[in-house]
C-alpha cells in the first residue's frame, strides 16, 4: 500500500490554522511543524493498516468461525462481542492514568503491547491439540478469558489514544483524514480477510490448526502497527492540558482552597454534568450502541449457523462489505467537513436502522447466495462508514479540549456498558427459538434502532447543517430547475 491518501492532506494542512497545541519539542517553525504533523499523520495511518490485520484475526469473523468450529452455543457467541464492550467500563481509568503520564507515546505502548501479546498463550493452546487431544470447551474458554484480559488491559489506552490523534489533526481536516485513514484500514480488511480465510480453510490440520497459524500472524501484524507509532509526534498531556485556558468560574472557584494538592476529578465531573449537549450525546450513543449490538454480533452466526453457509463465502461478503466501506469513506469525509456530522447521522442512520429488516428474506438459496446477501454487505458496508466516522468526529466536536481524554472515557464506558448489555440480551433471545430466534431478534433490533436516533435530534454541532442541506448535498437540483421553481410560485 502507497501513502499517496496522505499526500492529499498536503495541500489543506498547508492553510489550516487551527492546529490544536500539541507540545511539540521547542518552538518549531510552521514548515517544521507541518511536515512533523503530514509524517505523523501517515504513520497513524500505517499503524491502522497494521492493527486492522490484528483486530480482524482477534475479534472478527475467523474468531467467529473459530468459536463455531468449537461448537460454542449463541451465549458464548454473545460474549465474544460483550467483552469488549465491558472492558470499555475502564476507560475513565485509562483517561486519568494517560493523563499523569508525560508521554502518549510510551503510554500507548505500555497499554497495547502486552495487551496484543497475550494472544500467544492461545497459540500454544491451539498447538497442544496437535499432540493431545483438547475439550473444545475448554479452548471457547480459555479463548474468551484471553479475549477479556486483552481488551480490559487494552482500555485503559483508548482515550489517550483518541486524545493524541485529536491533538495531532486539524479541526477542520478530521472528517477528511479519518476518512482516508479509515479507508486504508477497509482495503486492508478487504485484502486480508478473504486471503486469511482461505489460509484457515485451506490449512493441511484443519481450520482450527490453520486458525493458530492465522493468529501468529495477527499478533506480529499488530506489534508492526506499534512500531510505526515511533514515527507520530508524542503529545505530553500535561503540558497540553496547561495550554488549554480554564474554562469560566464555577461553584470550585469561588470556594477558598484548602490544600495545596489540586483535585482535577471533582470539577470534571460537575463541568460533565452542567454540559447538557454532551449528556444528550451520550444518551443517544448508548441507546445507538445498545440497539446495533442487540443483533450485530448475530449476523455472521446467521449465515454460518442457520444458513450453513461456508466461511469462505461469509468472508467473501464481508470483504464486499469492506470493499464499500473503503469507497465510501473518503466521500463521507468530505461531506461531513462541508455539512457537519449530526445531520449525516439522523440521515444515514434510518438506513442504518432497518437494515436488519432486509436480513428476513434471505435464506441458503442461490439468489441470496449471489445477489441478496452480497448487497446487504455492501449496503452495510457504505452506509456504516458514514456511522462510525461522523459518531468519532462528532464526539471529538462535543468535548471539550480540556481534559478531552476523561471525556472520551466516559463515553467509551457508557457505550461499553449498552452495547455490553445490547449483546447479552441479543444472545439470550437468540436461543428462543419459540419467540423467532435470531430472525425475530433482527425485527426488534430495528424498532430499537430508530427509537435511538430520537436524543440526535437535540445534539448541537457547530457548523452543522441542517437535513435539508444534505439532500441538497447528495441531490443537486439540475441547473434552471431552481429558478423555474422560484417563477411558478411567484405567479
């Protein structure tokens, strides 16, 4: 893969003024610190392509089918996708403990390498049954305990992470490289999946064997992506927490001090709560991730459970799906920099909402096979980079600077929880069959998407446009079209 998205930014990050302070080593000049930002903002890049190979191997569709192969029951499926969510729960943690360290960098590295590591313990579990013969269960087991572990230690980097990239891309740039970056991160899953899905399938012990050889791969893949973080620009939090002025007085400055060790916990806490705009998006970001994980673990355990169809189709799909994701992300991008975040979301996500209707109609025959279930991934696959895009940047928009990374955490925990929660109710409803199963389960996912886009309505974005400029957007009118209309109404 070339750099060559990065070079676009070039020309942009030559005129943007809003670079937000970053600590940056002593006083460089502009050229200076825009060429430090263009070589970090590729290497955040590289890193992405690399932890897209890893994430994909450790928590997509191969663990699935690995857990499938296992002969694991829809609960355990259910908690695949439920652990990561919890572990979110300690973000908050992560954010005030990145925050006391001087240096991103290295707290990054502290955080996501032993975390990644971890994953060899299950590859020399996997080996042992080429020369014992293991329970099943008990590698579904030891395969969601080491899931846990690395996603609990694996948190606590996560809003330092998120906080050093928003320190690192300009305001106004954001939906523009997070579109690029994101799209680096589909043509990889695009290229990858089907390839390391052929490589399990295809292996000469079997695709559990073949999954153990995948894994090493992934767990090297992903301790090449922290290497390219050598080459960002380290962020000091606390130097760039001093840059950010106070916000206004509030009940904290008015009372005397009576210690000389200052508490950042309890201001924070109450500037959270008097923040009605951040407390509206986090009501809609935890009823949306609540709703969407009620069936999204379900469908790739769909396809390979009820349908009986292969894993090598169920990746093929899957690379489709990426395949859309990488065309669409860049437009999205784009058009979330000209129009704001909000109004795309509210559009984009009554799409979004119904599309696990669409999944009812599909079955093992050949017209699914061929033409319905490669559309419903490539629909998913354009209209989710529009969600998982604009939900970022608007999360960025919404937080404060200061203390950004406690901000982040708190929102990450909240979401963990309901999609947590969403995910272990879908697996428990999953298994009654009486009351529709998973098909019944995709219905009533839904009903409780669209209810979830309700507190977006109330979410301010500066900068944001309203519904009807997207539509103008998307669907220009044809040139004269306007003015022909202006003259009919004024007759």
């Amino acid at each position: 893969m070339r750099l060559e998205p990065i070079e676009t930014l070039s020309s942009p990050l030559e005129t943007a003024p809003d670079l937000e302070p970053i600590a940056l080593p002593p006083e460089p000049s502009p050229s200076e610190s825009k060429q430090v930002i263009r070589r970090s903002l590729a290497a955040s890049t590289w890193d992405g392509v690399f932890a897209t190979v890893f994430s994909n191997i450790t928590g997509g569709v191969l663990l699935s089918n690995f857990l499938v192969e296992l002969q694991a029951s829809p609960t355990e499926i259910g908690f695949l996708a439920s652990i990561p969510m919890l572990a979110n729960l300690l973000q908050p943690l992560g954010a005030m403990l990145g925050d006391r360290f001087s240096s991103r960098h290295y707290y990054c590295l502290w955080v996501y390498g032993p975390s990644r590591l971890i994953w060899l313990m299950l590859v020399g579990w996997i080996g042992l049954t080429h020369w014992q013969r293991v329970d099943p269960q008990v590698l579904v087991w030891w395969t969601l305990a080491i899931l846990f572990v690395t996603h609990v230690v694996g948190a606590l980097g996560s809003a330092a992470w998120l906080s050093w990239m928003a320190a690192l891309v300009p305001r106004r740039l954001r939906g523009r490289y997070f579109g690029i970056r994101n799209s680096a991160a589909s043509l990889t899953n695009l290229l990858a999946v089907p390839v390391l899905g052929v490589m399990v399938t295809a292996f000469p012990g079997g695709s559990i064997q073949g999954f153990g050889v995948v894994l090493l791969l992934g767990v090297a893949a992903g301790i090449i992506s922290l290497g390219f973080q050598y080459w960002i620009v380290d962020v000091n939090p606390q130097l760039q927490q001093a840059a950010v002025p106070e916000p206004e007085a509030s009940v904290a400055e008015a009372e005397p001090m009576v210690t000389t060790v200052p508490e950042l916990s309890p201001p924070v806490w109450r500037l959270m709560a008097q923040n009605r705009n951040f407390l509206l998006f986090l009501l809609y970001f935890g009823l949306w991730m609540f709703a969407v994980n009620l069936s999204a673990p379900f469908f790739n355990l769909y396809m390979l459970d009820n349908l009986a169809i292969g894993v090598n189709w169920v990746t093929v799909y899957n690379s489709l799906g990426a395949g859309a994701n990488l065309l669409m992300l860049i437009l999205w991008g784009k058009l979330a920099d000209r129009i704001g975040n909000r109004v795309i979301l509210l559009g984009v996500g009554i799409l979004v909402a119904v599309t696990p209707l669409f999944w009812l109609g599909t079955g093992s025959n050949s017209l699914s096979l061929w033409l319905w279930l490669p559309l419903l991934h490539i629909l998913a696959g354009g209209t989710w980079a529009a969600i998982d895009l604009c939900n970022n940047n608007l999360q960025l928009g919404v937080a404060p600077v200061r203390h950004q990374a406690t901000y982040f955490g708190i929102t990450a925990a909240i979401a963990g929880v309901s999609g947590a929660l969403g995910t272990t109710a879908g697996g428990f409803l999953a298994e009654f069959t009486n009351y529709g199963g998973i098909p019944g389960l995709f219905a009533l996912s839904a009903v409780v998407r669209l209810v979830a886009l309700c507190p977006l309505l109330f979410v301010h974005e500066q900068r944001g446009q309203p519904l009807h400029e997207m539509m103008r957007v998307l669907f220009p009118v044809a040139p004269g079209q306007g003015a022909t209309k202006e003259v009919v109404q004024q007759e």
